[in-house]
C-alpha cells in the first residue's frame, strides 16, 4: 500500500499542531499523527529541578531515532507503541500510546527537519512560519495554562534557550521544506491546497 509521510516543522507556538490536525481532519480514519514532542529523552534519577534546567530545544534533547524507527514501522503497516511526555514533571510518563499504520503519516515537531534521516523520510515538508512575537504569546498561554509552568519560568526558557536554539536550529531548516506557510492555521488557501495535493497523491498510489 502507497502510503504519504507529511512533516509539519516551525518555531513553537507557530501553529504546526493546528495544521496538522486541520490535515488529519480532512483523511480521519486514513491518517496518523505522531508529534516528536512525545520523543523527549528520558533523564531516570534526575531531581525535578535538574530536569527543569535542561536544554529542550537542542536537537539531541529528542529520541529521534526511535521517531525514525516508528516511522518505518508504520509504513511497512506495523502497530507502533511510543512514548508520550509530561511537560509539567519534564519527564515521559509510563504509559505509551498505540498508533495503528495509515496511508497518510503526518510527523510534526519543531527540529524534525534538522534530521536528515527524518527529513528524508517526509514525502512532503512544510515549515509553519510565524512572527516571533505571535509565537511567544501563544508558547506563554499554553505553557501556564497547560503545562503548568508560571510566567517567569516561560520567560527564562525563551531567552535562555528557546530563542537561540531557534535562530540555531529551526529558522535555518525552513531551507529543508518543499512549502512555507505563513501564519499557520490560519492560511485556509494554503492548508486546502496541501489537502487536495495529498488526495491526489493517494489516489495516484492506489491505481
């Protein structure tokens, strides 16, 4: 069976989960999403407040070889387990989740296209390209009111390491995507083209 991987990359709080959920709506039973923020590496032993100061926007923070290896699992039609990750405790939680294999694979994730295994593995990639600040208000919304965490503590990680590690890491991988999309989910014209340009790819993969 033909089937797609699509990977959804930008800076956090551009919008790439609204996109691929906006992707994943239009395929439903036909499609998967697996997010590379479920992929932090496990630190067993780690106090709470050693887990807290660590670097999570450096590349080597992610199991991205075990995303990769998921990946292959799905498109050879194989039911994968991963991990999922607690971002109030910095620390992946016991229980893993089950995907079961689609024909449409969306990948999302901020540094997936800084892998060239994983970005080699996207049949298609789309950068999410958003204006820091629109970014940053959306990252200090979600963090204390879902994650957890108190402003000041969202402020810290954005100079320490969420700002550099993007100018370092994640603005120069826009070079790596097939599409650029600004503002996210809010580009109707661009996520409905991406939508009929997969249906196709599809229904080429199914003659």
């Amino acid at each position: 069976m033909n089937r797609i991987v699509i990977g959804i990359a930008g800076g956090s709080g551009s919008g790439k989960t609204t996109v691929a959920r906006k992707i994943y709506q239009a395929f439903h039973k036909s499609a998967v999403i697996l997010s590379h923020d479920h992929y932090y590496k496990e630190h067993p032993g780690m106090s709470f407040e050693d887990r807290c100061k660590l670097n999570y926007d450096h590349p080597d923070s992610l199991d991205t070889h075990l995303l990769v290896a998921h990946i292959k699992d799905l498109k050879e039609g194989k039911t994968i387990l991963h991990p999922t990750f607690d971002f109030s405790k910095h620390m992946r939680n016991e229980t893993w989740e089950k995907t079961e294999p689609a024909r449409l694979i969306i990948v999302e994730g901020i540094l997936i296209f800084t892998n060239k295994e994983l970005c080699d593995l996207c049949d298609v990639k789309l950068f999410i390209d958003t204006d820091s600040d629109v970014r940053f208000v959306r990252r200090l919304r979600r963090d204390v009111a879902k994650r957890g965490r108190t402003m000041e503590s969202v402020i810290n990680q954005y100079l320490s390491t969420v700002k550099p590690m993007h100018e370092q890491f994640v603005e120069p991988s826009k070079r790596k995507a097939d599409l650029i999309i600004p503002e996210g989910g809010h580009n109707t014209i661009a996520i409905n083209t991406i939508i009929e340009s997969i249906k196709k790819k599809l229904s080429q993969g199914a003659h």
